[in-house]
C-alpha cells in the first residue's frame, strides 16, 4: 500500500443503527476499489470487517474493524463499528482518533436509535449521512430526510435527489450542480437533461444549500446576496467548510448490497472532495509527562506522536496494537517511549491492518492509521513518543461498566488460567471490568450489556478453553442494633489442669456512625478485670463483627461497652476473655434490635422527555425515591435513590424501557434499613448461600 500524507488522509467512522448495513458497505467500497474480487455477506460469514468467531456466528460486529481504502489520489480509512448498543466502547475508540462519522440508515426503517446515538455520538465531527438500501421497494428517501430534519436539525439536507423510473429508483439529482445521473451499476452516467418532476425539488433544495455555503463566511454572503449565485470554485470550498463546521450535514443515498454496489462510487467521490483531510482537523493538543498542554502541528517532520486507541489479543492474530499518528512519521527503526507507562518500546513489526489482513509498512506518517505488533509495555489509550517528546494524550470517555455478574469457573483449577485470560480479554475492550471483590471473595466482572458478557463467555471458552458461570454479584449488605443490651459472657473451663476463666459485664448500644464497625469502651472499676486483659476483649469484639449473627454480614455502628467481670489467679489468659466478649457480643447483639442495613445507591438515569413517566414508575417498583428532575440538553435526568439490590438488572430494563435511548450512572450513598419483608428474604437467601459454601469446602 503507498504511503500517505495527511492532506491524502481522510479518517471516518462508519456508524448507525445494527443491521443497516455498514459491513456491506465496506465490502462494496473494497469490491469498487478491486481489493476484492467478489463481495462478501454477513450471512455467509466472509466478509473483511467481520472476521471474529463471534461475529460470524452472531453476524453483527461487535468490536471495530480498520478499513483502508484508496480512492481519487486519497486514503480512506475506514473504521467499521458496532451498530449494537453493547458493543459501544469500541466506537468511542473509533471516533477517538475519525475526524468525520459517516452515518448509515436504512431506507426502509428510517431513523432508529442506533441513527439517534450515533449522531449524539459523533457530536463535534463533520457528519455525513449516507441512505442505504435505495432498491428496497418500500424505500422512500424523502420522508427519511424529512424524520431527520425533524428529529437532528434544518442541517440535514440531501445533496443527492433520487428519482425513479417504473416504480425504481434509477438515479439523482446533484443538489449541487443541478445535473442528472443514472446509477450503471458501479458508474454513473450523465443526462442530457433533469426530468420534469424533479425540478422543484431540485430548486427547493438547491437554494437552501446555497445558503448554507454563503452562511459560512461574510464575503460568500455578500456575494451571494448581490448575484443571488456563487462560482463552482466558491459553492466547493464554502460546502467543505459547512461539513467541518457542522452547520452542513449532506445526505446521499444508494444500495451497497448486489454486485453493482449502487452509488458507492459517488459515495467516496464525496468523501474525498467535501471532507477535511486529517491535516485539516487533526487536534492540535497534547499535554507533556510534566503537566504543560503543548500545541502540535500534524507535520510529518514534527516529533512522533501517537496514540493507542484500540488493541487486538488474539491467539491466531497475535497482540496487536492499532495507533493513529498525530505528529511525525514512525519507521521500523524509531526508538518510541510510553510516556503513559514510562517504559521504552521497539517496533518488532509495522503494519497497515485492513480487517485481519496485515499489509507491511516502510512508514506511518502524522494523520494516518497504523499498528505495531508486539509491544511489551503499551496498552489501550497509551501514547507513544520519545524519550525526548514524552507526550500523553487525552483519555477516552469510555461509559460507566454498570452491568456486573459473579464469574466462577467450571473446570477445577481454572481460577488462575480465568486471570490470565481476562487480562487478555480485557486488554481488547476497556469497558469490562474485571476485580476480586475482597467482601464477597467473588470474582466480578462488570460490562455494558448483557451481550457483552454473552461474548466475553463464549470467548473464553473457544479461545482459552475455560468454561464459566455468570449469577448476580452478593450485595454487600450489613448488621447493625437499634436498641441497646446488657449481657454477661463467659469462657470457663476448669476440669483440672491448666484452665479457662473469663467473664465480661457488657453494654450494647448504637454507636451512630455505621462508618465504623465498632467502639470500644471500658468503664472498670476495681479491677474485677485486670487491665492486661481489656486488648484481648477488644479483639473478640472486633472478629466479632466480621460476620454478623444474624446473616454472617460485616456489622457497623454497635458500641461495645465493658463495665464489669471476673478473672482467676491462675485460669484467667487472653484466649479466655476473647472468647467471654465473643459469647457476650452474640447474645448482646441479638437481644439489641438486630438489624439489616442494605446500599442505597444515587442513580442517575438520563433519557428523551417522554420515557420520564415511565422511568418515575419503575424507580417507585424498585423501592426506589426520586429527589428531582433536571433538563440536559434535550433530555431529562431523573436523580433518585434506589437499593442496589433492586438495581441488578438495570441496564438491561433501561435499554428495554427506552429502545436504548436512557443512560445512567450509579455511585453509593448510604446504607440503610432494609424493609423487614426483604431483611427475611436477605436472612434465607443467606442461610442457602452459607450452606453451599459449606459443600463446596
């Protein structure tokens, strides 16, 4: 493959809806351009961005996949993404290091709400729409332009205008030069003339986008208001300037299925001459080891400056690690240091990747998309630049990991395999979680969805063979009192020999403040227990509070009082006035209110207007109180206090309740007291878990 420079370069993101056929598209831009010499299908599992074991079986994507292609003198690089709400993390990383979003929908459904997040997603890029599925007979390209205007803004406009011909469409109208053309399979051919019925349209749309290009600067404006025109040179140079702005998003049309690909080739005719190369919108900001924000231009002579924004660990593939290159050019022999790590690297190969295929590289200069394999120290979000440049560039917005299940493993002795392979798992998709809950002892893994984790099981059994488990995670639920006791505890054993002897007085009484398992507090007067011995009492108080007497939770807020005992002479040890304040502390407990104290977590749940009353009830079936209501943007944001019990399955219900349109974000508040109907079902379904990790033991 040639090298590029980074005014050749345009870096795009390949987003909408799942099923809408961003796949297919790329395998038509890859037949168009003869990298291929057929078009694959996602139905028969062979085409080049969906390459995993997952995605064939599941036919969607579900990670992204890089896409060069060679166009008009131009690179194209493509990253193919996920339409499927789970899979999210891997188009944030696409659109970390895209300059422009390419949005696909389907004529025939229109908008969705993969459409939606996908221009939510893309907010701050040039966006370009792209109507798939033209040869579909219920397609009708106007009233899709029509919901997208509606619903994204009077930005949107065609700067295609099909028509038809006996029922199907056979071409369009530039909105732009006013000239007709008939889709011949790949090609298009000119018109001699615009046919009739579309003249109207083509006025009507024509001086909207005239406007639009004047809008973008005072000179074009003037003109355009004195000559009521702009010259080809000035309506080119003021759209491009439009689409990077944003206050343009042109919309084109055609079928990517079928062996002709039907306006593809127009498709990356546009890409080409509208968007901004990556020498124009490359972001000049980087911040140093040492905390100054230095401003980099996108120069190919510049200090190397690259940053990691996806990697690829797969047993046949090999580790590799996929960059975008901002400043400089990066050869197989340039030392390269991981300012984020502090640690130096060497290139053991340089690569172009399209899909799986790795295509060898000389060189990867500033605004181009490459990947190195093998690095030791680099992970994803890494920057890689010299030991003399040390950047760091800013961090990926991933969205929070909500969705947590317990991972236990089926085959014995896979505990320490199931690290290694999460390691490696996780290295690809920094939305999973991965932790060794040190409460519960559980091994949690936590991720976006419930496909996601679907996917993380299935792999871990096809590529490291290890079979495993997911159930809901233990709630880290608590013990406390909310009356008060008096006991008395006793260890004695004197059956001759050496004994036992020890015996507290004790009081038990709320402490209030649950942040602290215990007080201790010792009031003895005339030395009935000797004060070498108050240490050891303290410590049967506090390995009494690890597991609680009712459920064997950790207990918070008691205060333990000694105020009287008993010694012996020669009985009286240690060991014996632990275990007096052990037998004291579980009758004391127990005859003190005895209590079960569950999480409360502040949820957040942002979504449209409309699903506010929905979302209101549901929080009301979660035992849930909502605290108030905020505008954001568009949307409104519901702040409550929920059990965490009741929020398990959440990002599941949410996605369900808002056909993946809500969000929402979840931190710990407080504990409080659980209702007494939940404490019962608490104390049984704890008594079932205990007795299991009996039988396992």
């Amino acid at each position: 493959m040639k090298v590029y420079s980074a005014n050749e370069i345009r870096n795009i993101a390949v987003m909408g809806h799942s099923g809408c056929g961003k796949t297919t598209l790329m395998e038509a831009a890859l037949h168009i351009t003869k990298v291929t010499n057929r078009m694959g299908r996602t139905d028969d599992g062979n085409t080049m961005s969906d390459y995993d074991a997952e995605e064939i079986k599941r036919k969607v994507s579900v990670s992204s996949s890089l896409i060069p292609i060679e166009w008009n003198n131009s690179k194209l690089n493509f990253i193919d993404t996920p339409g499927f709400f789970d899979f999210v993390g891997a188009t944030k990383e696409a659109l970390s290091v895209s300059d422009a979003a390419l949005i696909l929908v389907a004529a025939k459904s229109g908008v969705e709400v993969g459409t939606e997040l996908a221009w939510e997603n893309a907010e701050g890029k040039p966006r370009v729409f792209f109507v798939n599925g033209m040869d579909d007979p219920n397609a009708n390209f106007y009233d899709v332009v029509a919901k997208m205007r509606d619903m994204f803004g009077g930005s949107v406009a065609p700067l295609q205008l099909p028509f038809a011909e006996g029922g199907k469409i056979v071409g369009y109208v530039d909105t732009f030069t006013g000239k007709a053309y008939k889709w011949n399979g790949a090609d298009i051919t000119p018109c001699d003339t615009v046919p009739a019925d579309m003249l109207e349209i083509y006025d009507k749309n024509h001086s909207a986008l005239l406007e639009a290009v004047a809008e973008t600067s005072e000179e074009l404006m003037e003109k355009y208001f004195e000559e009521g025109k702009l010259s080809p040179e000035e309506m080119t140079a003021g759209l491009k300037a439009a689409i990077k702005s944003g206050s343009f998003t042109p919309v084109l049309c055609g079928t990517a299925t079928g062996k002709d690909a039907i306006g593809v080739a127009s498709l990356l005719d546009m890409l080409t001459t509208l968007l901004p190369s990556a020498a124009e919108v490359t972001p000049e900001i980087s911040v140093t080891k040492a905390g100054a924000t230095l401003t980099i231009p996108c120069a190919e002579a510049g200090p190397v400056c690259a940053f990691v924004f996806k990697t690829i660990s797969d047993p046949f593939v090999g580790r590799l690690s996929l960059f975008r290159i901002y400043s400089g050019t990066m050869k197989k022999d340039t030392p390269l240091f991981n300012a984020n790590k502090e640690e130096s690297e060497k290139i053991g190969q340089l690569v172009f990747l399209r899909g799986k295929n790795q295509i060898d590289a000389t060189e990867v200069r500033a605004g181009d998309i490459g990947a190195i394999a093998k690095l030791s120290n680099t992970e994803t979000q890494d920057t890689l630049s010299t030991k003399q440049t040390p950047f760091v560039m800013p961090q990926i917005a991933f969205p929070e990991s909500l969705l947590s299940r317990a991972v236990s493993s089926k085959g014995k002795g896979d505990e320490d395999k199931m690290a290694s392979a999460f390691a490696k798992l996780l290295a690809e998709d920094r939305t999973l979680k991965f932790e060794i809950n040190k409460e519960t002892k559980q091994t949690v893994v936590s991720g976006i969805g419930d496909n996601q984790l679907d996917v993380l099981v299935n792999r871990l059994k096809t590529r490291y063979k290890i079979e495993v488990e997911l159930s809901p995670p233990l709630i880290p639920y608590r013990e406390t009192i909310k009356g008060k006791s008096d006991v008395k505890g006793k260890f004695v054993k004197q059956s001759g020999g050496g004994g036992q002897y020890g015996i507290v007085d004790m009081k038990f009484e709320p402490s209030g403040d649950i942040a602290k398992a215990y007080v201790f507090d010792e009031v003895v007067v005339g030395g009935n227990v000797p004060k070498q011995y108050f240490p050891a009492v303290e410590k049967g108080i506090q390995e009494s509070v690890k597991a609680g007497p009712v459920a064997a939770y950790p207990v918070v807020g008691v205060k333990a009082t000694l105020y009287d005992g008993k010694y012996h002479a020669v009985d009286s040890s240690e060991l014996a006035f632990k275990m007096a304040a052990k037998t004291a502390f579980k009758d004391g407990f127990m005859q003190a209110k005895p209590t079960i104290l569950e999480p409360i977590m502040r949820v957040t749940v942002t979504v449209p207007e409309n699903y506010t009353g929905d979302i209101m009830g549901d929080m009301n079936k979660r035992r849930g109180r909502v605290q108030g209501q905020e505008t954001v943007g568009k949307k409104s944001a519901i702040i409550a206090e929920v059990p965490l019990a009741e929020m398990q399955k959440y990002p599941i219900d949410l996605r369900s309740m808002t056909q993946g349109r809500g969000t929402f974000t979840m931190s710990f508040e407080r504990y409080d007291e659980a209702p007494a109907d939940v404490q019962q079902k608490v104390i049984a379904a704890r008594k079932k878990e205990l007795e299991a990790m009996k039988e396992k033991e």
